[in-house]
C-alpha cells in the first residue's frame, strides 16, 4: 500500500519477487522480507516494511513472469537509469526491447508498475 500524499509505503511480498527501490544517490535495492505465497495457509503472518520515499525514487513492483529476465539485469536497467535519469516512459521503453530480446520467456504473466515519487506540488 503507498499513501502518495505522505509519500510512504507499506511493501511486502507474498510470493512475489521483491519490489525494487531506486534512489538517485544510491543502487537499486531490494524492498521486503520473505514470505509464503498467499493462500498457503490461512493463518500465515507477513512482515511489512516500511519506506518513505523522496523526490525522485522510483519504485519497481513485478510478477514473476520476469523472472526470465533476471532480477541483476532489472537492476542493471535500474543502475543505468540513475546514471542517464531516464524517464518512466523510457525506462519501460527499454524494459519491453529487453524482453523482445529473450528467445525463452516463459507462458505466464508479465506485469510491472513502476512508481515514480515527483514534486508534491
């Protein structure tokens, strides 16, 4: 869950893999603890953690259909987006040439948001 207005996040995962954090002054991180997927057991509790976001960070959420595209080329994308302060536009530009790129991705779903944290005002 992210409150935009206080600019706060509560992230956890549930299966998925981990949300990734990019900072401009710093190197993609990855946001979460690990937790069984949902609905393994119904009493199952799942650490959150909380993180509060500053202008300019930029928050990757994706299933695990891009798992083909490994989590360290992700990253990579990350890295190289914090040095050329590429656009949300230009980032999934990229994204998406990557995955056109991979001759074995696999039949399942493929979703990413990206969030990107601009003035307030």
């Amino acid at each position: 869950m992210i409150d935009l207005k206080k600019r706060r996040g509560w992230l956890s995962s549930a299966g998925h893999p981990y949300p990734i954090l990019y900072r401009k002054d710093a190197f993609p991180k990855n946001i979460g603890h690990p937790n069984l997927p949902v609905g393994v057991f119904s009493d199952t509790k799942y650490d959150v953690e909380i993180v509060d976001f500053e202008k300019g960070d930029k928050l990757l959420l994706f299933t695990d259909g891009l798992e083909d595209l490994s989590e360290n080329q992700i990253k990579d994308n990350m890295k190289h987006d914090r040095q050329s302060h590429k656009s949300v536009k230009d980032y999934f530009g990229a994204l998406s040439k990557n995955l056109n790129d991979i001759e074995t991705l696999q039949n399942d779903d493929i979703c990413a948001i990206l969030v990107e944290f601009l003035d307030q005002d």
